[in-house]
C-alpha cells in the first residue's frame, strides 16, 4: 500500500489559451508543459506514486509527453475538474494510499520543498493547501465602477498540490458530486474537514493563457550553468547470469554479479547524473540489500536519475561512457549501447557515447575477473 499518491489533474481543454494543443502539452523550455510536473513528482523522494488523470482524446499526446517516466498509467477525466479528480480518486481505491496529492498539470513550476511542506502538515490535518498571502488591495465593481474596498485581512491564493488523507477526500468528493467547487480544498472544506495552509511559492504560477506560457518560457531561459558529473562501477564475473551493459544483452558466457541486473555502465552513468546534481549516489537511492531492488533493471536507476535532473529544470547535454574490461568486445555493440542509453535518458543518439577499452592484462580486468565502467555527463541547469 502506497504512502503518497500524486494525482496530476491534466484532462481540460485550456479554451482560454488557444493554440493547436491544450496548454498542458505546448512546449515549455523544449519539454511539454505537463511533463514539468510529473518529472517533478515522479522523483520526489516522498511520492509512491504518480497518476494523471487525462482527456480521452489525448492519449497520444500523453505517451509522448510522459515517455521514460516511472508512472501509473493515465485514467480518463470527466467534463469538469472536478469530476476528473473524483475519477481519479476513484481509480486509486484498490491502492488505498494513506493520502494524495491533487496538483494542477499547468503549474510546472511546482518545487519539492512545497511537496514536503504539504505532506509534512497532513501528520496533523486532514488536509493542506500551499497559498500565498494577498498583497494587493482589492475592490469590488459594479458595472465598472468601484464601489467598495475588500478587507484582505486572513485572505489567501491558494496553489496546488493539495494534499489531503486519501479516505477524507475520496467521501467529500463522492458526496460533492455534481456540485461546481472551486478547487478540491473547497471540497474538503464542504465536508467539514480542517485544511492548514502552508507557504506556497511566488514561482509556482498556473498557466491559464498564452501571455503565461510566454512568461514562463522567458523565465525557464534565464542564465544556466554546465556542471559535469563523474561515475565508476565495478562488478566481478559470474556464472549463470546474462550480461547486461548500458541496456543491453551482449553475447558472453559470464554476466555480472550484483544485487540488481548488474549493468555495470548503467550504474556508473546514474552515479554521473547523481553527481552532476549533487544529489549523492545510486546507493543512496537504492539501497543494495533493499530485496525490492533484487534482479532490478538498472534502466530504472538511470530513469530515476535523470527525472531528478529534469525535475531540477536541467537538460542532460551529453554522455561518455567507457566499459572496460579483456572481453567481450564493446565495438561489435556499440552502437546497440548508445541506442539503449539515449532511448532511457531521452536525448538524440548523437549525445551518447560508448567506448570500451582494455588494460593491457592488466589488474582484474586484465585477468578477465569483471568488468569497470566509468561515465562522464554535462547537464546545463538553470542558474
């Protein structure tokens, strides 16, 4: 039973913004706007789970738009947003996830600390929403003409992800059906349940028309900066396994021993990404004596590593991996390797190298003991 659920809201049609697709699939910074949010989530340490709920008629846009993220598979919305989220909802009854979080697809700006604000308030709430304060004065017209002032005092701008205990919501939203609330905090509100508010994020704006996209558009290409990211691996041969490298099956009569598939350069090249970023190595992120790692497919290290860059805003640039080791020879698969590992990161094959090499009999690779791999990465951030 998940922990957390993130339920990306993704199924309107965005007739404010226009344009040829709804505003949750126009480019952002080279990537749909939707796929800013669920990379978000996707890599977020305390998220079990990542669904979106989508118009029917977006399927295609959607596998194109999600493609190399470890989700759940999309749910159909209803004709409004609150009936998607209800659906959604209810496609997560057979999971029962102690709580969920219900997040706009259009807010791509979305950050983490917001994620951990919001789950870190529903140990004490049944629900929590990040807001910002009023700053503004605010008047209310009549026909154009002013004719009061609005007290802002105790008044905020809610944002999304809200959060709330995932029982709670599922029966306020089954018991507001066919109502028109403004978003699911209202929900909740209806039904008596205490939401807490957090801080949310100037940052973390809705993109609503396309003067918004371009907006965001200008603030996603500010200055970046390149940083480079180093990785090695070793793993020692042994019987009765496939070998694996960078994706893989090779031809050999040893594979390679390790808690997981073993793919040496695949490790390597997620310890690049880990470091590019800061964000420590691939033993931090799966513990080697965790059993749900056991046989794993490195594909799904690497995965979870390049989401934690995209979900930093940054753009793996190029990658260089070098196998090391007597045999099997890299050069008949490398082009294979390179394939396999553009296809997982996303990037044109161009921006892939694989190379091997030997030692000259040299050490343990020399004497056909195992296999080294080491990886270097260059990933442009914003800064």
């Amino acid at each position: 039973m998940p922990g957390c659920v993130a339920l990306i809201v993704a199924a309107g049609r965005g007739h404010r913004f226009g344009g040829e697709f709804p505003k949750q699939y126009a480019d952002l910074g080279g990537r749909p706007v939707l796929r800013h949010s669920l990379a978000l989530f996707a890599s977020h340490p305390q998220v079990d789970v990542v669904r979106a709920v989508i118009h029917p008629d977006d399927q295609e846009l959607y596998e194109n738009c999600s493609r190399g993220l470890a989700l759940a598979e999309p749910v159909p919305g209803g004709s409004s947003r609150q009936e998607s989220v209800r659906l959604g909802l209810e496609s997560l009854v057979t999971l029962n996830p102690d709580c969920v979080l219900i997040h706009d697809g259009a807010r791509p700006f979305v950050d983490g600390d917001i994620i951990a604000r919001v789950l870190s308030a529903l140990a004490e709430h049944p629900g929590a929403v990040p807001a910002l304060p009023v700053n503004d004065t605010l008047k209310r017209t009549d026909a154009g003409v002013i004719t009061n002032t609005v007290d802002r005092t105790g008044l905020w701008r809610a944002q999304t992800p809200q959060g709330f205990r995932f029982a709670d919501i599922l029966a306020a939203h089954r018991r507001a059906a066919g109502r028109e609330l403004t978003d699911d905090a209202a929900v909740a509100e209806d039904a008596g349940l205490t939401v807490a508010v957090v801080a949310g994020s100037e940052a973390n704006v809705k993109i609503t028309t396309a003067e918004d996209l371009r907006r965001a558009a200008a603030a996603l290409a500010g200055p970046a900066e390149v940083r480079v990211g180093h990785g090695y691996d070793v793993h020692r041969f042994v019987a009765g396994r496939p070998l694996r490298l960078c994706g893989v099956e090779v031809p050999h009569d040893r594979g390679l021993e390790g808690h997981s598939d073993a793919d040496v350069a695949l490790h390597a090249l997620t310890d690049a990404l880990l470091g590019a970023i800061a964000a420590g190595d691939i033993g931090l992120h799966f513990p080697p004596g965790d059993p749900k790692w056991a046989g794993a497919s490195s594909d799904t290290f690497l995965r979870h590593a390049a989401a934690l860059v995209e979900a930093r805003g940054g753009v793996v640039s190029n990658v260089d991996i070098t196998v090391v080791c007597e045999r099997p020879k890299v050069a008949p698969q490398r082009m294979r390797m390179a394939a396999s590992v553009a296809a997982i990161l996303g990037i044109a094959v161009e921006r892939v190298s694989v190379k091997g090499t030997t030692t000259e009999g040299l050490g343990f690779t020399g004497r056909r003991e195992g296999i080294a791999a080491q990886a270097i990465v260059a990933v442009r951030l914003p800064s």
